[in-house]
C-alpha cells in the first residue's frame, strides 16, 4: 500500500477534552465520523494503550444495537469477557457509533464500515513498523 493509498482510508483521530483527558474518533476517508471511543483516558500512554487493545480484539467485540430516546439506532462494541466465572459482565464497552441512524440495516451497515476501517488502521499500524506509536505525530 502506497503512502497515499494509505492517506486515502479511514483513520484514528486523537480528541482532547476540555478537561485534558483523551478519546479517539474513527473517520472514514470522506470525513464523516464512522465511531468513538466510549471511555477518556488520562494521557496519550493510555489512550496508545486502549487504541492497541481496540485494535488486537476488534474480531472478538461484541456488538449491541439498541434505539435511544428519539428512536435513532445505535451500536456500542464491547471487549470480550476477560473471567469465565459465573454472572462475569460481557466485557467493557470501549466504542460506539458515532451517530444515530433511522434503520436498523443501518446501524448494522455503520458496524460493518466500523470494523472495515479498524481493519485498514490495523494494517497501517503493521506498515508503519509494527508496534508503532497509534497517535499522530507530534500529539
């Protein structure tokens, strides 16, 4: 994959709240917002962390499609179990869509562009030297 084949894909992007805790956002190649992460992490080491996490389980998540309030679908992807005890939790939830969306087809089709994208930043991460840094240069 060329440089600006690569540049062309979706991407993580860092988001730093205003309270100084940071978050990521998956952007496809058109801009648009395909997922967030769930939680804020208190510094770029554990934001580097919880992205390389993301990234080595993304075809064990868990996906829970549920309509809010105002009816719009919505998915949010958990991490596997990490016990096998009894009444253990179904993992942590660690993203979710980005928006809300009219159909149910929908909000599946956001989870398969969610796992695409998570795919091509997975290879990036490969090309750009193995276990390299997830966050942007000069972050």
């Amino acid at each position: 994959m060329s440089g600006a084949e690569a540049g062309r894909g979706p991407r993580l992007v860092p988001v730093r709240g205003a309270d100084g805790r940071v978050g990521w956002s998956l952007v496809a190649a058109n801009g648009r917002r395909l997922a967030s992460a769930v939680r804020a992490y208190r510094n770029d080491r554990e934001l580097a962390a919880g992205i390389g996490e993301l990234l080595a389980e993304r075809a064990a998540l868990r996906f829970v499609l549920g309509q809010r309030e105002d009816r719009l679908w919505v998915w949010t992807a958990h991490l596997p179990a990490r016990t096998t005890r009894a009444g253990a939790g179904g993992g942590e939830a660690i993203a979710r869509s980005a928006r809300g969306y009219l159909r149910r087809d929908q909000c599946r089709q956001s989870v398969t562009a969610f796992l695409q994208g998570a795919d091509h930043v997975q290879r990036l991460r490969r090309l750009g030297g193995g276990g390299g840094s997830v966050l942007p240069s000069g972050w």
